[in-house]
C-alpha cells in the first residue's frame, strides 16, 4: 500500500520521526510501513545532498537501530533507498542513538549523515528515525524538508549485495573504555573492585555491561535485562517509569552493589542507583552532574528544562557557584539553548532534561546516557581513592515535600491558540490576586507561592496543558492546585477532571 501524503507529513515528531511500525494493537493502523520507510531514507539522501553539496552517489550514509520487533523490516527499506542511489551505504546493526551520530565523527567512520531507527521508550507497536549530519541531530524544520521530499518519491529498490557492514558498537565501546582510562588513569583495569550493575530494559544498552564496564573490570553480576527483546517483556525501557526505575533499584540492593545504571531503549538517556539505593534521577542526576562539572567549569551556566524544583536551582547557585538557566521542555530546545549560550560568549557545559537526557559541551552536545554514565563512573572512581562516595556530590540538594504533575485535555480544533487564551487569563487572574509569577519564564505561566510552585504550559505535541505543582510542606500541592483552578475557571473546552 502506498502511504499518503497526510500519513506521511502525520509521521513528523518534532526533530525526529515517529509512527505506528506494527499491526496488533486496536485502533491503532500501521502508519510507518516498510515502504514509508524507504521513501522517508530517500528524502534524507536529497536533504543531505543539499546540506552537504555532495551528490548523492558520493555520500557516506550509516544505518543502525534499536531492539523493535519492526527494526528489521525497517532497516532493509532504508538500506534498499541508500544502494539505488548509488551512495556508500552502512549497516551498523543493532546500536544506540549517540553511537549513530559518532559515525560522523570517529576517523575511521567519517559518515556525512547516519540514521537510527527507534521510537525511544514508546510501546512494541511504535517505530521511527531519527536523522544525523556531521553537525549533529536535525531540526524540525529538517524534518518537513525530508518528509516533503519523500512525498514525491517512490519506493525504491537498490542493490543490497551492495551494502557494507560494520561494528560500530565496537568501535563506540572503546571511546568509552578510553574515556574512562584517561579519566582514572589506573591503568587498563581501572573499575577493578568496583560491583556495578546494569539495566538495559531490554533494548540496546547491554553493551554497556558487556563492552565496556567488564572490560574494564568492574563486577557486573546481578544486572539485569541484557538481552535485546522487542516485546520489552520486564518493563519499559525510560528511567523516568517507576517500575523501571524499581527494578534497577531492587538490581543494586539485591547484588548489594556499589552503584547501578538504567538506560532507555536507545541509550541517550540514563539514570542511576547509588549503594543505599537513592534514585539519582531528575533533579538529582542534574545536580550530580552539575556537581561533577563545576570545578571545571567554575561559574558557569546549567541549562535545564522548566519543570526543575527551586531546591535545585538553590543547590546549583549557592552550594556549587553556579548559575541555573531555566528553559523549555523539549531535549532539542535545551540543547539548542546551550549551543546558543556558549555560541553569545557565555559558558555552559551542561544541557540537561528532567527526562535523563543530558548533552555536555565537551561531547558534541550530544545526548548520550552512556556518556553521562561514564562521567558518573570517573567522578565515583575518584570518589573511591579519596575514602568517598557519589553521593557526597549532592550532599545539601534538597527535595521537595510533594511533587505532582497533572494534565488537562484540549477539546475541539485549534488547540494552541485556545490554550495561550487560558495561559492569558491563568497570568492575568493570578496578578490580580497578588501571586508572584516567576521572571523570565521561557514556557507557561509558573506562580510562586511561600509554599511552592506551578507551573502551567502548553504540551509539546499534543491538545494538552500539563500543570505542575511542588510544595515544601505537606498538603502543599493540594492547597496550591485548588487555588489554580480558581484561576482556571471558564474555560468550558478545558478538562479539569484531574484536579
């Protein structure tokens, strides 16, 4: 079946590409077919012809992807698209994301663009690609670009006899290892002594045990979900779940390990588990690396998403000498603002999402939760010869008492321009009661109360405004959400049924 032009430009998420890969789950119809796949692959040889100047026959193109069921299927129409037009194509097999963009990079490699195929922690049915140039991931408008031009394409079959193989991960690995050697500098055995253990949930993150922290020396018994399966049988691949985020919890205390990492389905995010069992994750995974940072990067800018708690911002300020720059959800926005940063002359090595995505300056601000993992592994390292631990580094971080995130749907048509109505009367309403609104806010409306916050904005992608509320003290968050429904109150195409 050949995929229309409104399923196809329908596939766009974001800086990225997303759709349904596979039948099995009601009302939900395949969108991202093999043959849009392949159309979607030619649209990125003619954007990536255009970016680099190259013709297309010259062009140096990899392909990796995730543990989906649909990966396969997939990665052959991609590569099938690559060899008609003649250019050098890759088969990296199975990878992680960050390792797909160092295909541009490592010497070696020296791809001009790459593409992963994934949906990050969506469920078995979902697929997608995510697209690499020398420069890093593409943006959005990239992405309308590419899908523009595979509307006008057909389904093209190339030679696959042509297609190259090679191990990136391998490769990928021992820039890890190496990293870590130098950071140590204890030899080839520098984690020797050390008990880590790993929860891959399934996807494309085992390497890490296997490649790189047991041959480095680390013990690695107890860790968990290795092996790659499409179903994600154990749970969902995204450190931001709660059973995940148990179940690496109760990895380290059952192996009674020194520390323990997670990693989403495609490796550019991570969380981590220290010895007692403290989740290091959200506001903590940001000031822990923050806290490893900043004596390299003394008075220098962290740049995070809107929804961080005050405490943080606090600890980032007065405990480590830094300055907390507050921006909007969204991983590329983050990133984008960091690069834009460092670009107007001002220093900061540290984009980082509450989601566990973290991009570091000295890496190609690439999102990558190896990365992080490795840079958490050096900082434990260190911590170890000096009779310390990880946790020493956000020793003062404080926590709110209550945290909660409520969401209200959007009826009807034009959903952004009827939700910045309600972000106009939700600022309006609350000045006139005298609630401070914080200054600058990059996204939503977020009141101050001598209790807490809120903080009201438009979703990324869908008719939705999600509210998020913390308090310091118990009972905060509900006495603060029934004095933003006040504010609320009128909008008949807003479902308020959560509060």
């Amino acid at each position: 079946m050949i995929t229309s032009e409104q399923t196809m430009r329908s596939l766009a998420n974001g800086s990225d590409v997303r759709g349904v890969a596979l039948e099995g789950v009601a009302g939900e119809p395949v969108t991202l077919s093999a043959e849009a796949a392949n159309r979607i692959a030619s649209g990125f040889l003619e954007f990536l012809a255009a970016h680099t100047g190259k013709a297309k026959k010259d062009l140096r193109v990899a392909v990796g992807h995730d543990s989906r069921l649909s990966a396969k299927e997939l990665k052959e129409a991609v590569l099938a698209a690559l060899s008609y037009a003649g250019c050098v194509a890759v088969d990296c097999g199975l990878a992680s994301t960050p390792a797909m963009f160092m295909a541009t990079v490592f010497p070696e490699t020296k791809m001009d663009g790459t593409i992963m195929i994934t949906a990050s922690h969506l469920p078995y049915n979902r697929n997608g690609l995510k697209f690499f140039t020398k420069e890093g991931g593409v943006e959005h408008e990239d992405i309308d670009a590419i899908l523009s031009a595979a509307v006008r394409t057909p389904e093209q079959k190339g030679d696959m006899a042509r297609v190259q193989r090679y191990d990136l991960m391998e490769r990928y690995c021992h820039h890890l290892r190496k990293k870590i050697r130098q950071g140590l500098d204890m030899g080839e055995t520098p984690l020797k002594g050390m008990h880590i253990v790993v929860d891959a949930g399934n996807g494309a993150g085992g390497f890490f045990a296997t490649q790189v922290l047991g041959r480095l020396g680390a013990d690695t018994s107890g860790s968990v979900f290795l092996e790659p399966d499409g179903h994600f049988p154990n749970h969902i691949p995204n450190p931001e779940n709660k059973q995940a985020m148990a179940a690496i919890r109760k990895a380290v205390l059952d192996a009674r390990a020194d520390l323990g990492l997670i990693f989403d389905t495609d490796v550019d995010r991570m969380s981590a588990v220290l010895k007692n069992g403290k989740e290091i994750s959200r506001n903590a995974l940001i000031a822990m690396m923050a806290a490893i940072l900043a004596p390299e990067y003394p008075g220098s800018t962290i740049v995070t998403d809107s929804v961080t708690s005050d405490e943080l911002t606090e600890f980032l300020t007065k405990t480590l000498g830094l300055k907390h720059h507050r921006y909007m959800r969204g991983y590329k926005n983050v990133i984008d603002e960091c690069i834009r940063l460092n670009k107007a002359g001002t220093k900061s090595p540290l984009a980082i999402e509450t989601s566990g995505h973290g991009a570091l300056s000295e890496n190609y601000f690439l999102d990558d939760g190896a990365y992080l993992a490795v840079k958490l592994l050096i900082a434990a390292g260190k911590a170890k010869a000096k009779g310390k631990s990880l946790a020493d580094l956000v020793r003062g971080l404080g926590e709110p008492q209550e945290a909660r995130e409520y969401r209200f749907k959007i009826k009807g048509e034009d959903f952004r321009a009827y939700g910045r109505e309600v972000l106009a009367a939700f600022e309006s309403r609350a000045k006139e009661k005298g609630i401070r609104i914080a200054s600058p806010s990059y996204e939503g409306i977020r009141l101050v109360f001598p209790t807490g916050w809120a903080l009201l904005r438009m979703s990324l992608h869908d008719p939705q405004m999600p509210l998020n509320v913390e308090s310091r003290k118990a009972g905060g968050v509900a006495e603060i959400a029934a004095q933003v429904k006040e504010f609320l109150t009128g909008f008949d195409r807003l479902d308020l049924g959560t509060l």
